[in-house]
C-alpha cells in the first residue's frame, strides 16, 4: 500500500484530480486521509467534501415475485462510519453541503460533529414512523438546522398496512414542511404503488408553504394534483407528478386561477384515461408563463388521434414562453377499422414543425379487440418502461428503459427479440404477452448456411413474465440456442406449457437456462414432482 501511495505523489495534481473524480468520495477519505499534507489538501477541495454519500445499494432479498424496486440504500460498514464521525466529519464538517444517509447510521454523522454549511439532505430506505421521529429528534435537528435545510430528498420503505402506509405518508409529508421551514425543494418519493402514493382528502390537516420551490411527489389521483395547486404553495416553480390515475370526482377544488410562476411542469400517468380534456387540458391552460413541460399519459375514447396538429391546438399556442416540450402519448380508439386508419406517416405529417424535436409514432390496429392505437413519443425516449411493444416497433435505441412489456396478436419471431434486446441495452424486466404461435418456429440457419442465428442475450435481466405467452416462448427464451438466460432470473411461467417444452423436465437444450432461474412463480400447478429440484437446483419454487 506504501509503495501505491509513493506511486500516487508521483503524478501532477491535475491527473490526481481526475482519478479521484472517478471514486466514491467516501472511499477517498477513508483511504488517503492524513498519508501525507499534499493528498490531504486535494482530497479536501470543495468538489469532494460538499457532499457525502454514506449508503450503498443492494439487491433486495426477494421474498415472493413482486415489483418492487430492484436496490435499496443500506448502511456502509461500522468501521468507515466510526472513523468518519470520530476523525474526519470534525475535520471537513464546515465544507459539507450536502449528505446522503440511511437511517442506522444517521444518529451517529449527525451527532459527530455540527454542520454549518449543510443545506441539502437525502434520507434513504426510511420508515415514515423513523423519519417523524428523528425529526422531531431537537438533538439531531436543532432550530438552527432545520432553518438551513434548503433541499430534501426522502425516500420511504414500505410499512404496515395498505390504510396506515398512505395515511402515514400524507402526515409525513406534511410534518416535512412544519419541521423545515424555509425548504426551498422537496423530493417525497415513496412508491408508484397505488397504496403508497399520497391522497390528502381522507385528512383534515391541510399544509402550506410560502418557500417552496421545486415539488416531486407520487399521487393517487388528478385530484390531489389540483389540491397542490390551489394555491398553498403559491411560489411553486418546478412540479414533477406522478399519477396512480386520473378521474374526475365531485369534490370542489379549484381549477380555475391561472398559475404564473409555474416555470416547469412534468405530468406521468401510466393508467388509461377518458377524462384527458376535462382535467390535463383545463389545468395546463392554467399555467401560462410555463417554459418547459413534459407529458406521459394514455388515452382512450377519443374517436381521433393525438398528434402534432392537435397538441399545438390545445397546449403550444396557450403558452407563449413554451421552449422544451416533451412527451409520451398514447391514443386508444376503438372508432377506427383497417379501413379508416391514419396511416404512420399521415400522423409524422403533423409533426413538419417540430423542428427541435424528432418525433416517433407507431400505429397499430387489433382486430380481435377492435381496437386502434397510436403511439407518438418525443426521442430519445427518457422513461424506465415502455409499455404494449408490438412487431411494429422501429427499433431506435432506447437507453433510459428497465422495464418492457410486449404486446400482439400477431407472433414475435426470433428477429423480433434480437431487436429488442439490441433497442433496450439495460433491459432488467420483460413481459411478454402473445398469443400467437411463431411461423418460424425452427431456429433455421442464416444466409451463410454454416452459421446459425445470433443467439439472443440480456445482459441485465432479471425478471421475465411468460405466464400469458405462448408455448412457442417459453422455448424462446429456454433453449440455450436462441436465448443466453443471466444467472439469478426470477421468472414466472405456466407450468403445463413448461413441461412440455423441457420433455417433463428432462430435455438437455432447456436444462442451461433453467439452471439459471433463482425464483419461478408456476402458473396452474400446486404440487410438484420431486425431480423438479434437480432441473432447477438454484431456484425457489412456488
């Protein structure tokens, strides 16, 4: 280690810089701190103390098949938070802007020493109970602190009851603001599950804040949009929402007073809704002086389309300082047939004057369904799922998406999922529902006949939903020659086609993939052979 140090004081300060750049700046103090006066100094610059991040991120232990979040924030090792509290907060403590910490070790960074400068603090994996206590906590956060604290991010672990979880997120998030007084930006961020996201119409309690600035929170519904809105956080200038689902209710809130210092306005939506010009248009028609804004809904009822004409109608021409508009829209319609259908390059026509952004679109008609649909996106496409993926799919690359759901009644063939996972290079969660058997069943020989097809990888999946796909892709992604499984896939699959594709779990070409799984979820079975365990000897089995 001696000689590693010796070789380090060799180099010009500006490559110094560079490397540790690169390196957890925990990582950094711990190990050079106090070798010699150069490295002291570098390592204390501004750019590595100003903020801590004392966390680091895991899997997390997967108790049933479910979707929860891949990582969750854990304590760093005893060792290197008691040196920092006993040796190195004391020392920089003056220089520290900003801290990132999770519960177990939060008492003692806090009590090592006091923080002048600190002015943005992130809470991880924190139950609400904890985070309300600790607040209230005068030896953690004194008046004095609780004034300086400009920025907050806080994000919650799931606790108790479905009731009790909602509820005690709504107090917390008003605690939040009675606490920090002079809070200029808040990221509440609990869960896109509907359990999890804040309703504040079954509490009385209401909350205010004049600083507030900058607002990312998960809600239930449309409702509690507006409620934010109404004017309790009248200096709002940011708002990113994320909506379980929007309704129109018979609760009288206001949807009228036009909202001037509303600068950025993001809106997602996952959930289908009929209800888009009776409650998105209204309330974006409020926010006049708006200069960037982003738009992910689904809509469905409309006999039209969405598409470039009707978005300047309804939303660029109401907001003349608009300079940045995103989004990702997705029409349903069941008034259209084959006949009557836009086709893909009538709806790009519209888009001939979105000269800064490159629009996709995609249509697609379901005739089982009698259903029409037409996809239009802004690229690159920024969101972490991309739902209903049909054969129509052009295939850009997409670098923000984990999570892809696939979608049609026509058959994905082998191609089909090599665009995939050559469009989604980070793919972590796929679903595939289809029907459809594959006309090209074979894995047939390339155009070179001595070379067979490229065998299809997922570098970082880790969770594959089959249970509504035919038996053709269950052998898709089993055999070890058209599909090349991770380790530690949790999977969910029917049972029934399962032992046919494997030969009653006895076939050698699925035997690799299927050694693979950690955790599979069987569709239609209860009781299983015991020859089971042997044909997946890594997995859980329910």
């Amino acid at each position: 280690m001696e000689y590693s140090y010796d070789q380090l004081s060799h180099l010009p300060d500006e490559i110094l810089m560079i490397i540790f750049k690169k390196l957890h700046n925990i990582s950094l103090f711990y190990s050079l701190i106090g070798v010699n006066r150069r490295l002291n100094k570098i390592i204390h610059d501004s750019i590595f103390t100003n903020r801590l991040t004392f966390l680091r991120f895991l899997p997390v232990p997967l108790t049933e098949f479910n979707d929860l979040p891949n990582y969750l924030a854990y304590s760093l090792p005893d060792p290197i938070v008691n040196r920092f509290c006993f040796q190195i907060l004391p020392k920089i403590h003056n220089k520290i802007e900003w801290l990132n910490v999770e519960p177990f070790s939060m008492k003692r960074i806090f009590l090592a020493t006091n923080y002048p400068n600190l002015s943005g603090l992130g809470l991880y994996n924190i139950q609400v109970e904890q985070a309300m206590h600790l607040f209230s906590d005068e030896t953690l956060f004194s008046c004095t602190l609780k004034n300086q604290i400009l920025s907050l991010v806080i994000h919650t672990n799931s606790n108790g009851n479905q009731i009790s979880r909602q509820t005690n997120n709504v107090l917390l998030f008003i605690h939040i603001f009675t606490t920090f007084t002079n809070l200029r930006v808040l990221n509440f961020d609990t869960s896109e599950n509907m359990f999890e996201c804040l309703s504040f119409f079954e509490l009385s309690i209401t909350v205010i804040s004049s600083t507030l600035l900058e607002l990312h929170v998960y809600l239930k519904n449309f409702n509690d949009c507006l409620y934010l809105l109404d004017g309790r956080f009248n200096q709002l200038r940011v708002l990113h929402v994320n909506i379980d689902c929007i309704i129109i209710s018979n609760l009288t809130i206001n949807n009228k007073e036009k909202l001037p210092n509303l600068k950025s306005f993001s809106l997602y939506c996952n959930r289908s809704t009929k209800f888009y010009d009776e409650s998105i248009l209204p309330l974006l028609h409020r926010m006049l002086n708006l200069e960037n804004l982003h738009l992910s809904v689904k809509v469905y009822g409309n006999k039209t389309f969405h598409n470039g004409n009707d978005l300047k109608i309804n939303i660029i021409n109401h907001m003349p300082l608009l300079n940045k508009f995103t989004f990702n829209i997705c029409s349903l319609s069941s008034f259209y047939s084959k006949t009557n259908l836009p086709s893909n390059e009538d709806i790009q026509k519209t888009f001939k004057d979105f000269k800064d952004n490159q629009i996709i679109s995609c249509i697609d008609y379901f005739q089982k369904r009698k259903l029409s649909r037409c996809h239009i996106y802004s690229y690159p496409y920024q969101l972490k799922y991309y739902d209903n993926i049909t054969n129509n799919f052009s295939g850009e690359l997409c670098k923000c998406v984990r999570e892809v759901r696939l979608y049609d009644e026509h058959p994905f063939e082998h191609e089909f999922f090599l665009r995939i996972a050559q469009s989604f290079p980070l793919l972590e969660k796929l679903t595939v529902i289809n029907q459809q058997r594959q006309n090209n069943k074979r894995f047939r020989k390339s155009k070179n006949e001595n070379e067979d097809l490229l065998i299809v990888k997922y570098p970082h999946l880790i969770q594959l939903n089959l249970s509504e796909a035919h038996k053709d892709y269950h052998e898709q992604f089993l055999f070890d020659t058209k599909t090349c499984l991770l380790n530690d896939v949790r999977i969910r699959i029917d049972y029934r086609l399962v032992k046919k594709v494997t030969r009653n779990f006895r076939r050698n070409t699925t035997r690799s993939n299927c050694a693979k799984l950690s955790y599979i979820v069987f569709r239609n079975k209860l009781k299983f052979p015991e020859h089971l365990k042997d044909y997946f000897p890594h997995a859980h089995i329910y």
